[in-house]
C-alpha cells in the first residue's frame, strides 16, 4: 500500500489537471472522498475539477467545495485532464462513467481509490484496502504515508465516510482501527456534531411515513433466514425522499433478530428493481449474492439492480 500510495502522490503533483469522480447515487463515503480530496488540492494549488453522473445528495450539503460538483458529462469532451481520480467504485460502470472515460482520445492516468471488497483494480494505480470500514479511511492513510496536513475541513470529510459507511459505529463494519482513526480526526478538529446532525438526526416526515410503509410489508423466509421488505412505486408518489434514505431504512433492518441476511427490494418504475443487502452474521457474505445478480460490494453489506418489476402474492413478494 505504501508503494502505492507514493506512486499516486507523485501523479498528483506532476498533474496539471485533474478530475475527481464520485460514484453515482452518490452516499456519504463517496461524496466525502471526494471533497477531501478537493481540499487538500486547493491547499496545493492543483487545477481539479470534480464529476458525478446523477445529482448530488443533498443531506451531505454540509460538505466543504460540494457545490463545485458537475453533473453533466460534456466535461468530457471540452475538457482534458492527465489524472483522473475515482473514489469508492468498484468498477468504472458502477460510476457512471465507463462510456466516457473508453471514448476519451486521450489516455489519462487512471487512480482508483476504494475499500469494496468486489473492486476490479481498473485504474493504473489502485489504492484498494478491503479491510477498511470506507474509502475515507483509504485516504486517511495516504494523507499520513505522504506526510499530507489534515486540516480541519479534511477531517471533517474523512470523519463523514467513516460515520456514514460505519452507521454511526454501530455496524459489521466498525473496527479498532476505525474507532483510533475517528478519534485521530476529532483531534485534528472534524466536527462531529455538525456531521451527525446532517447524517442522522434529519428524517422528514416523507421518510418516516415511508419507513412505516416498508416495515408493514416486512416478512421474513425462515427457510433460508432472510428478511425481505419493498418499496413500490406508488410509495414514492408526492414524496420527497433521496436515495440516502431509503439506504437508511436497510441499515435500520440489520436490528431484527431472527434473520441472517436484510434485503430491501425498490421498483423504481422503469422495468429495474434495485437491491440493497445486509447482514450481521460473521458468517455471511451478502457481497456474493450480489454479485450474482451483477451487483456487488462488501461482506456486510452489498447491492445489485436487476430487471423486473415486484408483484405480491398472498403476502410475499417477487420480481417477475
């Protein structure tokens, strides 16, 4: 990893221009990767600009320089950058930008940046750390193998990956390490509470009223210890509810007993149903699941979208 890391900080500094791209359906880790890294760039002087090909997630406005976010993908073509940094994806197709990188008439060093444990190594350098709880701890290594200032503002960053993809360091995914690295960001002045008000404490009432819709349909197959819940298009009509917390409603799943794996099933209403999987047994790995359905992700907790639609029957549910 040192080897690595070295190597990218080097392409950063030789850099004129470089692009930052944060997954699409962006969540916290991804969002927060990229701002940190679009701080520590401005305390460098580096030209950068930062991509994501869906909208930008509101509830994480809190975030320093995320309203420098671009959305639309012409940036490809008017402009050229010699590094182009992707942070927390497993593959190029998962970030939204596969086609544009591939019709690129030029070649750009590629850094791929993650902590999934299905990550396909794309990138001509890949800091990929599988044993990390996010991709902001990812980076907060190679900020310290570089010697690289945590100032505030990237602490704050770093500090919202760990929180968001650690569920507030209360999921499978929480470690010692996780646990020494927050407090280390703490130190270094992340805001905690400004974090968390934003991450946690925020439910609306569109949320809630759609939280109790989804667990009025919650069954679980006792055959093979999975617990299921849906949500249906006509869940979403009139209501003002983002991806981030409908994800929510999946981690707030993992405390049922009596089921080994959670999976939300959401029919988007376009002909694709998207899962989202999760699981607190040591002994599970739901990132193979997904991967079967072409999706992937971590041991813990995994997603995939598939083709279909959901149609219930005496109680259950099914894609068809």
């Amino acid at each position: 990893m040192t080897i690595t890391a070295k190597k990218i900080h080097e392409e950063i500094n030789k850099a004129d221009n470089i692009l930052i791209i944060s997954h699409k359906n962006p969540d916290g880790d991804t969002l927060s990767s990229a701002c940190a890294l679009m701080q520590h760039l401005r305390n460098i002087g580096k030209n950068h600009t930062a991509f994501c090909a869906t909208s930008i997630n509101q509830n994480l406005a809190f975030l320093p320089h995320i309203e420098y976010f671009i959305t639309d993908p012409v940036i490809f073509k008017r402009q050229s950058f010699d590094v182009i940094i992707v942070v927390d994806s497993g593959d190029l197709r998962y970030a939204g930008v596969s086609e544009h990188i591939n019709n690129l008439e030029y070649s750009p060093i590629i850094i791929n940046i993650d902590h999934h444990a299905t990550n396909t190594n794309f990138g001509h350098h890949n800091l990929v750390l599988n044993t990390a709880a996010s991709t902001t701890e990812v980076l907060y290594r190679f900020f310290q193998i570089n010697e690289i200032l945590i100032d505030k503002h990237i602490a704050t960053c770093l500090l919202t990956g760990l929180v968001t993809d650690t569920s507030n360091f209360s999921n499978p995914a929480t470690s010692a390490e996780a646990m020494k690295i927050g407090s280390r960001l703490l130190s270094s002045g992340a805001n905690l509470k400004l974090i968390q008000g934003w991450t946690f404490k925020n439910k609306s009432l569109d949320a809630l009223r759609l939280w109790g819709k989804v667990l009025s349909r919650l069954y679980i197959n006792e055959t093979h210890n999975i617990a299921t819940a849906v949500i249906i298009p006509e869940d979403l009509i009139d209501a003002k509810i983002g991806d981030e917390e409908i994800e929510g409603i999946a981690n707030f799943l993992c405390n049922l007993t009596g089921a080994k794996i959670i999976m939300l099933l959401k029919d988007k209403g376009n002909g694709i149903v998207k899962g989202s999987l999760r699981t607190t047994d040591d002994n599970t790995d739901v990132s193979k699941i997904a991967k079967a359905f072409g999706g992937g992700g971590h041991i813990k907790a995994a997603g995939f979208s598939i083709n279909g639609t959901l149609k219930e029957k005496d109680g259950n549910w099914a894609i068809i």
